[in-house]
C-alpha cells in the first residue's frame, strides 16, 4: 500500500507542484498591502491547497496522456504510468478526484474566479498543451507556457476576486523564463526527445538555432524583470535581485550559444530553476522590509 501511495504522489510531480504553489503564494503576498491578518492566512492556505489538488491533477493527466512517450525516454522511464504498474482506470480516477476537490475547494472557501482561473489552467495544460500542443508544434512550450505562468495570478485572485496589472506581470516573467528554461533541458535531452517522436526545438531546428534562442528569451526575460520595479510593486531590493538574477541568465545563454556542451546545457537549466525562485523570493523580501 505504501509503495502504492508513492507511486500516486510522484505522478503529481511533486517539485513542479512546488514551484507552482509557491509563485501562487508570491502572488497572494503581493496582493496583501502589509502585514496579512490571520483572515488572509487562512484563505491563503485554503488556496494553496486547492491550487495544488488541481496543479497534481493536471500532472497526473499529463503522465497519463504520455506515459508511452514517457517510456522511450530515461527522464521519465521510471513513472508507473510509464511502467505500466498503475492502470489508464486508476491514473484517470485519481486525477479526476483531485481536480474535483480541488476545484470544490476553491469554489467553496475562496471565490469562483480562482476556482474557474484554475480550472481552465487544468485544461490549458493538461489538454490544450499536452494532447494538442506538445506533439503538434516546436513552438509547443511558448504556447503552453500560457498555463506554467498562471500561478500568480491565481494568487492575485484568490485574494483580491481580481485580476490586477501586478499579476499579469508576474505571468509575463514566468511565461518568459518557460522557454529557455525547458530548451536547456531540451538540448542535452534531445534524444530521448527525438525517439519520442516529439517535434522540440532541437529536433527540428537543430543545437545552435536553439542555443540562440535561449539566449534571445533571456535577454527579453531580464527586461521584464524589471517591470516589478518599474511599476512601482518593488523597490531597490528587488531591482538588485533582478539585475543579478538576469545578467547571470544572459551570461549561461551567451555562453550556451558561444560555446556548447551538454554539462553547460545542465547547468543553464539548474540555474534557471534558481532564477526564477530567487527573483519571487526577492519580491517577497522586498514586499515586507519596503
């Protein structure tokens, strides 16, 4: 039973969902002039919580979709979906009752506007991205980055019953950030993505076209990191975060684009992945000492 339950919660991506919750999080923050009441941190957690049940139904629906994609490849080989050690009835059943509770949740104890917002991120990236998108086009992750840059905004929503112009630039940021981050990945991946039959960018353009690419997204990238600031969400703190954080991206990119190699490629990915954590946790600093 045990070994069953793992099995159930590594299909909800775990460190994804984390990544997830904790830009909703960010957004919630910064809806919040000021030190929050025990009111705000309680409708907080509640959205936290129903944003995750439904983040893990998508990525138990994408591991369903793909677990023959996910078979050919050494990254993901090892998901029982992929393994064929949990059934298409089982995989389907678990996504539907989180997305289900999930959604109750946010409906019930937050405002439908959160609750419909993250329902319709469900579809955008369980449906839209992965049965559409993923093997249709290479464009598949600027596309389907629409869904990966939602968190925040359904932050901004859950406490405010709004959509402000601040949660639309923390999505842009992270729909940014969604391109170079996976075409590293991509590069030193490219073929298990190439016998998946996938049409990534480096499949179907080739090494150094994405290289520039990724180098192109991180220079767009650290402008929009700055908008924070620009805006007037942020002060000093943050705009020194952000300078850093982004000339550190456009310097992996230059120098994946220069000069290539797979140990480069790992470790744009990795430092992407503290990019963006860091620049969320500097609004967050920032938000409270500013």
């Amino acid at each position: 039973m045990t070994s069953r339950l793992r099995q159930f919660h590594a299909l909800t991506k775990p460190r994804v969902i984390q990544l997830i919750v904790f830009c909703a999080l960010i957004g919630m923050v910064l809806a919040v002039p000021g030190l929050p009441s025990w009111a705000n941190v309680k409708l907080a957690l509640l959205a936290c919580l129903g944003i995750w049940l439904v983040a893990g139904a998508a990525a138990v629906f994408n591991c369903l979709v793909e677990k023959g994609i996910d078979a050919k490849m050494r990254r993901t080989a090892w998901r029982a979906t992929a393994k064929g050690e949990l059934s298409d009835w089982q995989t389907l059943l678990f996504a539907a009752v989180l997305c289900a509770l999930g959604s109750w949740l946010l409906y019930q104890w937050v405002n439908p506007l959160t609750m419909w917002l993250t329902f319709a991120t469900f579809v955008g990236y369980a449906v839209i991205y992965t049965v559409i998108l993923k093997p249709l086009t290479p464009q598949n992750i600027v596309i389907g980055g629409a869904s990966g840059a939602m968190p925040p905004v359904l932050g901004w929503a859950a406490m405010t019953g709004d959509v402000g112009p601040e949660a639309l630039i923390l999505f842009l940021i992270i729909f940014l950030w969604t391109p170079p981050h996976f075409w590293a990945l991509a590069l030193y991946r490219v073929d298990d993505y190439r016998k998946s039959g996938l049409p990534m960018l480096p499949v179907t353009h080739g090494n150094e076209f994405t290289r520039l690419q990724v180098f192109l997204y991180t220079l767009v990238l650290f402008a929009a990191c700055l908008m924070p600031f620009v805006y007037g969400m942020s002060s000093w703190l943050y705009l020194a975060a952000a300078v850093l954080l982004g000339w550190g991206f456009c310097l992996h990119g230059w120098w994946l684009w220069r000069e290539y190699s797979d140990a480069l490629a790992r470790k744009t990915f990795r430092f992407s992945l503290i990019h963006l954590s860091a620049l969320f946790a500097a609004l967050l600093v920032d938000h409270y000492l500013f």
